[in-house]
C-alpha cells in the first residue's frame, strides 16, 4: 500500500475515536494515573508535571484495579508455571507415547522461549490497560540475526493513545497504526544510512528532545504467501512501513511479518463499535462520586484541624495573631473563640465506605483478595479460582480466542519455521492430519481441570460401590479411557503412562502366563486324580 492511502486511512480511524477518548480520559486521571501519555505534550522528563493529579483524592479505584490486573497475570499467564501445552485432537495421535512427548517437549520449548523474552513485563502493562480502558495492545516481532536465524521474541504493549486499528469480518486486526512521538536521534538509530538528512542535520545539532510524530503501520499484501518456509521481507504476507504524519513521507525500506504480530484484548466488547470496555468504565460515576466526597471531607476536616475565630466587632484590640506563640488583646477572655463547623464526618464515612465497597466489588476485588488469616488451605485456593472461573468466563474465554489462541499459535509456528523445536516423529509425519490444539494449564485451567477430576473420581467410586452388588456394573467403564482422563485432568507427564502397544503386549503375556498357570494347574489336579484312583484300585486288589 502507498504511503498517502495509510495515511488516509489513520485520519478516518482518528476522526471515529474522537467520544471514547473523552471516557479513556477520565480513565486515565482516576484509575491509571502513571499509564498511558502522561509524557503527552511534554518536552522531556525535566518539564513534567508531577502534581497533575493532585486532585485526584482517593486511589481505591487505583488499588482495585492494580489487584484484578495482577490476579489475571497470576491466575493466566503465570511466569512460574508453563500456563500452556498442546495436544493431538485425533486421539490416536495422542495416546502414541513418541508423539505424545514431542509434542510436550515442544510446548516446553515455546514457553521457555516467551519466558526467556520480555513478554512478561509487557504483558503486565496490557492487563492494566484491559481492566481500565477495556481494550490493551501488544505486539510480537521476531528478532534475527544477521545470518537470518532465529534470535528472540520482542513484545511490547503499546500505549492505547498511540493505537489504531482495523479488524475485518472475524474481529480479527487487519491493519494496524501506532503513532509515535520520536526524537531524530531516536530515528537515526533506527533507520540508520535510510534516515532523511534533516533528521540527521537536527540530531548533530542536539536536537534530541524535538519531537517527530512518526506512524508505524502493518496491512495485510494481496496474494498467496507460504508462512511455512523462511522467506524475504516483501514476500510475507504482512507488510509494515514507517512514514511522517504530516507529510506522508516514507522512512526506511518496507519490511514484512508472516502473521499479524499485533494482538489486541479486550475486556467486553462495546456494541456497533470495535473498542472494549472495563470494570473501570461501569465504576466511574461511583469513582467521581467518591472523589468529590473525599474532597468535601478533607475541606470540612481542614475546618476542624484550624477552625475559624469568631469574635465581636469590639471584642479585638488588637490584630489578629494565629501564629505559634501569638498573643491576641481581648476585652475578655470569652471575645475570641473558635468556631466549630460541626461536621458529620460519621455521616461522610459511612458513605464513603459504601462507595469503596461498590468500587470494590465490581473490579471483584473481595473474591480475588486472600482472607486475612496467614494462609489459605489448598482447598480454599482451589475455590477461589473456581469463583474466579464463573466470574470472570466470558471474559478468559475472550482473552483465549483474540489473544493467547494468535500468541501460541504464532509463536509455535515460528520456532518450527526456524527449526528450534525437535523434528516430529515419523508416526506425526506419517498421519496426515497432525492438528494440534492449544490446551491451557494455568492456575485457573488447573482448577479447573481439578473440578473435573473430582467428579470423575467420584463416579468411579459410585460405580465400585455398586460393582459389590453387581459386578456387571464395573463392565460399563472403559478403564483405560479413565485413566488417560485423570492423567489429562491432573497434567501428568506422558512418559508416565505406558503407551497403548506396551500395555496390550503385557496385557498379552500377563494372560498367557495365567493361561499357562491354569493348565498347569488343572494338570496337577487330574494327575493327582489318576494317581488316587490307581492308589484305590490297588487298595481294592488288596482286599480282595
């Protein structure tokens, strides 16, 4: 695409936003003060304003928010734990051990290699900006070398002011926008022997705090792309280019990515339009509210801490002195007195704690906050995710399709398009149809998973119980299948579990080896037969 058709089209998405923006403001001042373009018309950081919140009075919308963003860091995307693996949806694929552990080995691969990037940090910022502003931004880009090989994984959550986006029928990113605020130095490092000479002339003069308004854009190229096999630039399927805003002027060379590196989150989709909303959103007018009431109280509290002095017009001879150790003439002692304001500060507070508690509540803080006991029991922790599971669905089942789904998908592609994952064993090669799945395994997932372990090991043992009344019953459960479940459910290693062949060969010499102990058996009995009936026919002769 040409330059001056991007640049038509970022002015069309700019012109859409222009009501939401006035909502991510107030977001932004009461819920995240320190995210998004605090920097925004700033010269640099010596020229900021660091009280220009100051009339921002109470930080529980600031604290709750802080506590739902770290709790779906915590509960999806856990750094500690590998959140994620994949596994074969034909099932005979599945129970092979070989392809069963490469597969695992693989996902142990793909997350290793997000863990070792800086996806974490970037991650954290975007929930933020998914439970304030409802909609949250981050890219993936493949560093290489110089040889063109694999290097690493570079994410980075962009600010939601700098961001535009177009998504075609599916909801899916189709193009995508960041509008920059750079320093020419800042281009020269980037774009090297290709910047423009004025910005080269304006960083040897010092103009490094200048800044330039610079748009990032990716669309999608026309045409049949192959993202299997490692390919020039031009020949991906998505093209990106740098340019000026004003001019439309193009800097550097147009580059290419095989998938859409942008993914974008959002908490709830707002009708007829393609920007979410959030917690923060359906708080703000308890979050006004409550503001301005702690604004009242400090007011009225100031009052009583240095309460006004009242008097009669000839009570004072002389000027009025409230300083330390002042001393004030009064024809008596009664003429000067303070004058109590009488607030009802029960009253305030009362309110004030309905509103935290309202507050509160919507960005689920009582269900996501530990109780104040030193520790929660194992089984305490495993209700809690489960709340957090009925709470929170549709909004993990939206965060799995528009952003972990792309993310794994991409990033496994990837690391097989370079050859850093372990070649697939001939069985996979050999199947045709080795379509993988994504099968999550954080926290929540677990307990998820946990849940239904429980209820299948409960209906085992209901069906034990009454295999003691009628054994035909136990004959219904196919036990092998069991198994496989509970491993699944309780994310056992599949080297743990012998593979199918294995188990039908010991299957098969455990049976002929009591087929053999039977007729052993059955011999000794009818040779220990004869020998008594020949015993018994001598003892007969003999008597006779």
């Amino acid at each position: 695409m040409q330059c001056k058709d991007l640049k038509a089209k970022l002015a069309a998405l700019e012109s859409n936003r222009t009501v939401v923006q006035e909502q991510w403001d107030l977001v932004r001042k009461y819920v995240v003060p320190y995210r998004g373009q605090f920097f925004r018309g700033q010269v640099g950081e010596s020229g900021v304003d660091w009280r220009e919140n100051r009339d921002v009075f109470d930080s529980t919308a600031i604290n709750a928010n802080n506590i739902l963003s770290s709790s779906l860091h915590g509960a999806i995307t856990n750094p500690t734990h590998q959140w994620f693996g994949f596994r074969f949806r034909r099932d005979g694929l599945s129970e092979n051990r070989e392809a069963a552990q490469w597969l695992r080995d693989c996902g142990q691969i793909t997350f290793e290699t997000l863990r070792d990037s800086n996806f974490n940090l970037q991650v954290n910022e975007a929930y933020i900006d998914l439970t304030s502003f409802g909609t949250a931004f981050v890219t993936k880009e493949v560093l290489e070398t110089d040889d063109g090989d694999f290097d690493d994984f570079l994410f980075n959550s962009v600010v939601l002011e700098e961001a535009y986006f177009e998504q075609d029928y599916r909801g899916r990113v189709c193009k995508f926008f960041r509008k920059m605020q750079w320093s020419a130095s800042m281009i020269v490092t980037k774009f090297g022997d290709k910047t423009p000479e004025k910005f080269v002339e304006l960083a040897k003069k010092g103009g490094v705090d200048k800044n330039i308004t610079l748009v990032f854009a990716i669309y999608k190229r026309n045409g049949k792309y192959n993202p299997s096999k490692i390919s020039a630039p031009k020949e991906r399927e998505y093209g990106y280019k740098y340019f000026l805003y004003d001019s439309g002027e193009q800097i550097g060379d147009e580059g290419g990515y095989y998938s859409m590196p942008t993914l974008v989150m959002r908490w709830r989709n707002t009708a007829d339009s393609i920007w979410g909303n959030s917690p923060a959103m359906i708080a703000m007018p308890d979050i006004l509210t409550l503001n301005q009431l702690v604004e009242l109280i400090l007011d009225s509290l100031e009052k009583v801490v240095d309460p006004a002095i009242k008097t009669t017009e000839r009570g004072l001879l002389s000027d009025l002195d409230l300083g330390p150790a002042g001393v004030n003439i009064v024809r008596t002692m009664e003429d000067l007195q303070a004058f109590e304001s009488r607030a009802r500060f029960d009253v305030a507070e009362l309110n004030r704690e309905k509103l935290q508690g309202s507050i509160r509540s919507i960005f689920y803080v009582d269900q996501l906050e530990l109780k104040d006991s030193p520790a929660m029991t194992a089984t305490e922790v495993q209700v809690r995710y489960e709340l957090m599971q009925r709470l929170l669905g549709p909004t993990l089942g939206r965060l799995e399709s528009d952003f972990l789904d792309p993310l794994v998908n991409s990033a496994f592609a990837d690391l097989m398009r370079y050859k850093r994952l372990p070649a697939p064993p001939q069985i996979v090669l050999d199947s045709g149809d080795p379509a993988v799945s994504i099968e999550y395994t954080g926290p929540m997932a677990r307990a998820q998973k946990l849940d239904q372990a429980q209820s299948l090991q409960q209906f085992l043992g209901s069906v034990a119980q009454l295999g003691e009344i009628n054994p035909d019953a136990l004959m219904k459960i196919d036990w092998d299948q069991a198994v496989q479940l509970m491993a699944e459910y309780y994310g056992a290693e599949p080297k743990v579990l012998k593979s199918a062949a294995t188990v039908r060969k010991e299957r098969k010499e455990r049976d002929e080896k009591q087929a053999a102990m039977q007729d052993a058996q059955v011999a000794e009995q009818e040779g220990k037969a004869v020998r008594a009936q020949g015993e018994g026919e001598q003892t007969l002769r003999a008597v006779q």
